[in-house]
C-alpha cells in the first residue's frame, strides 16, 4: 500500500512543481492525468513545469482603478 501512494506521488510530481510555482493547476492535472501515463508525456510535462515561467503581472505603484 505504501508503496502504491509513492508511485502515485511520484507520477503527479510535475502536477505539484506546476502548482508551486504559480501554474494554473488545470491544464498540468489533465496532461498528467490522461498523457503522464507514458514517459514522453511525463517528461514533457516534467520539463514544462520546470522550465516554463508563469505569467507575472505588474502594476505601476499609485495606481488605484477605483479611486475618484
């Protein structure tokens, strides 16, 4: 049994890097879920999670939208 929850923890590794580090958890969970099955998709996704930067947003410092 234990051994079955670390191959499950191991197989949603990249879910959980993704989430992290600031990934819309969506698109990562259904790649892994449906594609992580084979070692390409795992990889791939491994390599996604890692490698690409979420998107960051800024706003210039005084600026308030709703302030009259």
């Amino acid at each position: 049994m234990i051994t079955l929850s670390v191959l499950t923890l191991l197989y949603f590794v990249p879910t959980v890097i993704a989430g992290r580090r600031g990934h819309e958890i969506l698109w990562p969970l259904l790649v892994n879920a449906f594609i992580g099955w084979t070692v390409i998709g795992w990889l791939a996704l491994f390599l996604w999670a890692l490698l690409w930067d979420p998107p960051h947003y800024s706003v210039p410092a005084g600026y308030y939208p709703y302030q009259r």
